[in-house]
C-alpha cells in the first residue's frame, strides 16, 4: 500500500521563537525541549521559544541542537497527536539524526551528545574554518559540476555538497574557489544564496572531522531502526549493522547530500505522502519540487495539526468510502494479465467475493471496522497486482483506495524508546 515518509529539516531552519506555538499547547512538546536542556546543561527551552534570544542562533552549534530538539519534539507531538506511523523517513544533513533518533536507532540522549562533539569538531578543524557553501538554483547538475571542476586548483578546491534537485544544488569548499565558481554560476544563469556561518560541509574538507567523528560514534550504542531511514551517502536504507551505521553517519560530513535520489527512491516505495516536522517548510518545498506524486506537509505550528488530521488520518466515517473505492479501484482499472486462466482465479473469483462482503455489509447495515477494510484493500490490492498493472500505478491506486489518509497506529512502545 501506499507509505507515509517523515523528513526531517537540517540546520539553517532555525529562526527566533521557532518553538513557541507548539510548546504552549503540547506537554510531550514542552518536555522534550527539557530532557534536551537536561542532557546539554543549557536552557534549549528559552533558546527556542524566546524570540529576544534569535541572535543565539547564529552560533552553530546552538542552530543544530536547538533544530535537532525542535524536530524530534515535533515528530513526538505528530505521533501523540495523530498517531501516523511512517513508513520511512529522510533527514537532510543534520536532519538525518533526527531520522535516525525517531527510527529508534540512537536514543534522544546520544543524538543531542553527538551532535554537541560533531560541532566541537568542525570548530577545531582548520579545514573547515577556511572554506564555506552556498546553494545554487536554476542549473542543471553537469552544468554546476563542470564549473566546480574549472573553477578548482590544486591548492583551492569547490565540491558540489548537495543534489536536492535537478535544478538546486549546494557547493562547498575553500572560500577562494567557492567564490571563483560562484561568479562563473551566476554568469550561467544561476541563483546564488550564500550560506552565512556555514563551513565546506559536505565534501572532502571535511574528511579528517569524518574520521574523528567515526571515533566519536563508537561511543553510542546504535540499534537497528523500527522503519527504514533513508542516508543521505546511498539513497537507500540504513543498514541494520551498528558499525555501517556509524560509517554512513560519519562520511555524510565529507560527502555530497542525495536529496533528489532519496526521494525518488522513496517515491519508488510507494510513499505518496510525506511530514516534515521541524522548523520551517524547506523539506516541504523540496519534495513539492521532486515529485508530483507525492503530497507535502509541514508541521512546525500548532494550528496544522487539525489540518494534517482531516488530510491524512483515517477518521470512522471514511471506511465506507474505503470499501466502496477496493471495488472502484479495480473496476476502473486496466488489465494487463493475459492469462485467460490466471485471470479468472486472480482477478474475477476474488473481485466476486471481495464483492459479496461489501454488499452483505451494506444491506445488513453492519458499521465496517478497521479490520474488515483492511482486509478488503489487501483484497483490492491483491488483485491490482494480479491485473499487472505497474507498480506505480498500483500504489497510486492504493493511495486513492484509502483516501490518501493513513489508519493509526500504536505508539505505546515507540514513545517511550524515542
């Protein structure tokens, strides 16, 4: 069936007050940013709910914990509140250990403590004290890469850090040559937004932080995530392996980001909708951008959770129109099976009888539970496959089968790890 991804921002979301409105209406919210405060010995509370505090913000390492806690505390209230389960979920830079912190995979504790020795790292390192990024829009990819390639020297070097789009990308590296290739981007035809505060993150200036930092990650006990997180490295899952986790998390730092990759991966999957809890709506813009299939949302104000409610949880009243779509679904689809044989007992016996239960439902008036609909999808969802539609069109069809919403799920266990 279709999928819901979680995507988490990284750092530069950050703005003053960020916090503000979901901390005044949500405990779990509220209690988070605490246990945050609590594990760094600093007030994350008034850092990111205290609009006279914004100018703090412009520290690194403030910026990244004060993003991480915000997100995870969003991600706490979105399942408390809605109880939506993902399917997989993404971060982008930073916001990949938010992912991995809500998979399960690294407690909230570690992530916070990673994150602080992560910066201390990039702050020592002469490398990255001497270079800077920048986001290029408008270009194609061999476009910026060629001219990152001409615009490098020996002693000066610019990398492209990050594929967020066929037309968005960042570039990293010495300031010298970040600067030579900036002018002959914009001479191309491309949009330049500097990244203030920022370092050569992302590319190979920032090798001998990875490899301190992989030091760093043996400290922390890493577990295999309750749902797929996708890295930024490979566009594909985490390994379950705690030592290839820990090897992807710390040559994110020295390698070029793969948004684009990852949601066309994840598009791949059968994800049709996608939550970005967190500060700002860059995430949401993102995969506006990327996809056309699937549906985009942020979460960062308390006012969006009763809209993220009517859009994508799956209320009582909507499982008679979930029965009534299994049916549609398959009636208004093509057949591409052939098989006069494998038709019959693929498609037309399990339609007949998948159309028996709904009509013994609604002449009996009987109120269909979640369970009953469920199993009547998987019905539905069966026999899509059997008519061997492409998979996208099955997960299309699944997606339209329940309404584009998603039924909740049990979060007992989830919370009390996260």
């Amino acid at each position: 069936m279709a999928g819901l991804l979680t995507i988490f921002p990284g750092a530069g979301s950050q703005y003053p007050a960020m916090g503000r409105s979901l901390h005044d209406a949500y405990p779990v919210f509220r209690d988070t940013l605490s246990e945050a405060g609590d594990v760094l010995g600093m007030d994350i509370t008034g850092l990111c709910i205290d609009r006279a505090r914004g100018a703090e913000l412009g520290s690194l390492r403030n910026a990244q914990l004060a993003v991480l806690a915000v997100s995870v505390a969003t991600y706490r209230v979105m399942r408390a509140e809605l109880k939506l389960a993902p399917h997989l979920a993404l971060g982008h830079s930073l916001g990949e250990y938010a992912a991995l912190c809500c998979a399960g995979a690294i407690s909230f504790r570690a992530t916070l403590e990673i994150i602080s020795r992560r910066e201390a790292l990039i702050r020592e390192d002469a490398a990255s004290a001497a270079g800077t990024m920048t986001w290029v829009v408008n270009l194609g990819r061999s476009e910026v890469e060629e001219i990152c390639s001409a615009a490098s020297t020996p002693e000066s070097r610019v990398y492209v850090s990050a594929y967020d789009h066929a037309t968005q990308h960042s570039i990293s590296g010495q300031t010298a040559a970040v600067t030579i290739a900036a002018k002959r981007l914009e001479a191309a035809g491309a949009t330049l937004f500097p990244l203030r505060g920022s370092g050569p993150w992302h590319c190979a200036l920032m090798a001998n932080v990875a490899v301190r930092l992989r030091s760093v990650l043996d400290d922390y006990e890493f577990m295999p995530t309750r749902f797929p997180v996708i890295s930024n490295l490979t566009a594909r899952p985490y390994p379950s392996a705690p030592g290839e986790m820990r090897d992807l998390l710390a040559r994110q730092l020295e390698m070029p980001l793969l948004l684009a990759d990852s949601l066309r991966w994840a598009e791949c999957q059968g994800t049709r909708a996608a939550v970005s809890p967190g500060p700002k709506e860059v995430m949401k813009f993102l995969v506006d951008k990327n996809s056309r299939r699937i549906r985009a949302y942020g979460l960062e104000r308390a006012e969006q959770l009763a809209a993220l409610r009517d859009a994508l949880v799956l209320a009582p009243d909507d499982l008679g129109r979930v029965a009534a779509n299994c049916l549609r679904s398959i009636n208004t689809t093509p057949n591409h099976n052939h098989d006069p044989q494998a038709y019959r007992d693929l498609v037309v016996e399990p339609y007949r009888r998948l159309e028996a239960v709904y009509l013994e439902r609604i002449s009996s008036g009987t109120r269909l539970a979640m369970s009953d609909v469920a199993g009547m999808a998987d019905t539905a969802e069966a026999i899509l496959r059997a008519k061997r539609l492409p998979p996208d069109a099955v997960f299309d069809s699944t997606d339209r089968i329940w309404c584009g919403k998603f039924a909740a799920a049990d979060v007992t266990a989830e919370t009390a790890h996260v």
